[in-house]
C-alpha cells in the first residue's frame, strides 16, 4: 500500500511537467496527453523496480521518447486522408517571437524536432539521444545542425530584432 502511494504522490508532483515534456515532443496537446498517460501506466507496472533505482521521471521520459518514436515510425507507414476538416481548430501559441519559434520547431521533421528536445530540453548527451532514437550518434548531430539550421533561418535572433526598432 505504501508504494501505491509513492506512486500517487509522484503523479500529483511531476505529471504536469511531463505533459509538458510530451507536447515538447509531438508538437500536439492530444499526443502529449496520450504520451504521458502510457507512460504512466507503463511506470505504474515497473514502479517497484524503478523506484528502488531513484529514478522514476527518467524513466518516464525515455518511456515517452520511445513512444514517440514508434508512434510516428507507425504512423509514416500509414495512408492519410487528405481531406481537410470543416472547420480549422488552432490552438493558442505565444506571441512575438514565441510564436515563431514555436512554429518553427513544429515545422520540422519529426525526428529533428526529437533530437531538439532530447538535447536542449532534457540536457542528453549525443550518446544517449542515439541511444533512446536507435540511431547513430552521427544521425544524431546531422538531425540538430539541421533542425538548428532551419530555426535560425527561420527564426530572427532577439538582438536583431532590438536593433531594428531603434
């Protein structure tokens, strides 16, 4: 009973952090809820073993990397329907140059976006980004000179930005 509620107490403290995490990585509020939700039920399963280590959250997160990866490995393999909706949902993004980050980010291939993430978000070393995408570590450093690339061409940096309004 105590470690159901260990469990329960690490939920309440971190489950908004990582829904953040999750949107980090799909870009989407709908599949970072259904990222973070899996990988809580899979913590939950694991939760004797990972709590011993100290090192739930951790454990979460590579559960999520991992979930999204395979998630759009599935998805590229699907057929899509290019019939567009009725009507256009838009969620609400930051303004200013926010928002253009933000687009930016969603704009890149999947697998640079992740890279991105993992390195600037999650602080991981090249190493352990191939390690949780299964890829090498070259693969790695392409997809963020690439991804960073495209960003900084994309988006302005502040000081230039300040510089022009005077």
């Amino acid at each position: 009973m105590h470690e159901i509620s260990r469990f329960e107490d690490f939920v309440a403290e971190r489950a908004d952090a990582l829904l953040r995490y999750g949107y980090l990585l799909s870009g989407n509020p709908h599949d970072a809820a259904d990222l973070t939700q899996e990988a809580l039920i899979r913590l939950h399963r694991a939760w004797p073993r990972v709590r011993q280590k100290q090192a739930p959250e951790g454990y979460t997160r590579m559960i999520m990397a991992r979930l999204h990866i395979s998630i759009w490995r599935l998805r590229r393999r699907e057929r899509l329907d290019w019939a567009l909706p009725e009507t256009a949902q838009l969620d609400v993004l930051p303004s200013g140059i926010e928002e253009d980050l933000w687009r930016a980010l969603g704009a890149l291939p999947r697998k640079q976006r992740a890279v991105l993430v993992l390195r600037y978000y999650e602080d991981l070393t090249d190493a352990e980004i191939a390690d949780v995408l299964g890829v090498s570590r070259g693969t790695v450093r392409s997809h963020a000179s690439l991804g960073l690339a495209k960003l900084r061409s994309a988006v302005p940096h502040p000081s230039e930005i300040d510089g022009s309004s005077r």
